[in-house]
C-alpha cells in the first residue's frame, strides 16, 4: 500500500483529501503545519507528499528545501492558490516534482498522484556504482547485471529508498517481510550479508552501514 503525507493547514481541504485518497487505498498521514511535516515525514516515511505553500511555523517551500537535502527521490507535489511563473519556479527549484492549483479536482490531482507513482518507479535509483532499475527488477554493479533473490532485491531496495535514513530492523521487518508481530529480526544480517557478497562490498565499505542495536544505513 502507498503511503501519502497530507500537509496542509485547512482542515476541510485535509479531510477531502484523506477520505478521497483512503477510498482509493492510499495510507494516509496529515500534518497541520510545516514542523508536524517534517515529523510525519521522518516517521511516517511517504511515498508521495502532497504539501501546502502557505503553513504555520514553516513554510511548503522551506519543508520542501528541508527534505530535499537527503531526499532527492519522493516525490513532493505542491498544493497552493499561487500561480505565478515566478512561483512556480521557485517551488520546482526548491525540489518539487509537481504544481496543483486550488482550488482543483479531485479526478485531477488523482492523476497527477498516479503519474508520480508511475515514472518514480521507471527511475533509476543509485549508491556508488551500484545502479537498480525498479521497473526492471535489475540490478547492476559497474554495469554488470547482478542475480538477486527476490528477497534479497526487496531489501536493497527498500534500504536505497530510505537513503541516508537510519531503518530499523523492526521497520524492514514491517515493510519488507510484511510481518506486523513480534519475529526474529536476526534473518536480516543473514540476507545483508548475502546482498554485501553479491554486490562486491568488502568488510569495511560502509554503502551498506550497520547501525549496532538499531538497524541499517545506506548512504
């Protein structure tokens, strides 16, 4: 399931939004000013953020530019009632994949989610010279196509999404094995440290850093 960050500071735009986007079988959190924001985005983990230009504490704009120092890939659409080139501009310079005007559509914003959804999947991800092509199911060491269990490619790439974000072995056990109770999460180091073979990293390379008593970090 999808997750979707709602930040905005109208409440009837945030229930619109939750309602329409639930029956549609997103996950959804919402945030109510621009500190929440980046709380929610922390904990939360979305795929997607829908985010209000104008919010209490921070603005849209100043979340967007926060995010985008260690996350270049989620995608941010922007909701607001600007609409000058100028704006705009400065949004998409900021980091934002997208621009929606209010008032609009539901039907409409629907299908810029679901374009966002369709080409964040066709990109490239990178670490190193380590490439994956989700839309392929491939991954690549200095161009060289490397076999992987299915398994082992979730992990990777759930890992490389939360680039630079320490997860936690319950979090991969949650997103990656879909396992909600309590579970070994010892099989992770069995499956890292095949992943760590397969993709030629030597004992002291830290792409793939182990966080001691939490979990993992890939930067």
């Amino acid at each position: 399931m999808k997750k979707i960050l709602i930040a905005e500071d109208e409440k009837g735009i945030i229930n619109f939004l939750e309602q329409g986007l639930t029956e549609e079988g997103f996950e959804i959190e919402t945030a109510t000013n621009g500190v929440i924001a980046l709380e929610k985005y922390h904990s939360f983990k979305p795929d997607l953020i829908l985010l209000d230009w104008m919010m209490p504490f921070l603005s849209g704009l100043e979340v967007c530019k926060t995010i985008r120092t260690t996350d270049k890939t989620t995608p941010i659409l922007f909701l607001t009632a600007k609409d000058t080139v100028l704006e705009t501009v400065e949004g998409l310079q900021a980091g934002a994949n997208d621009y929606i005007k209010k008032p609009f559509s539901f039907e409409e914003l629907l299908a810029r989610i679901n374009i966002h959804f369709r080409t964040s999947v066709a990109e490239e991800l990178h670490i190193g010279n380590i490439k994956i092509i989700p839309s392929k199911y491939e991954v690549y060491v200095a161009d060289e196509l490397v076999s992987l269990t299915q398994r082992e490619y979730e992990l990777l790439l759930y890992l490389v999404k939360n680039k630079g974000k320490v997860t936690t072995r319950n979090e991969i056990i949650e997103n990656v094995w879909n396992v909600h109770f309590e579970y070994d999460t010892g099989v992770i180091d069995v499956f890292i440290n095949a992943i760590r073979k397969k993709l030629n990293l030597s004992k002291d390379d830290e792409t793939i850093k182990t966080i001691r008593g939490v979990g993992y970090l890939v930067q």
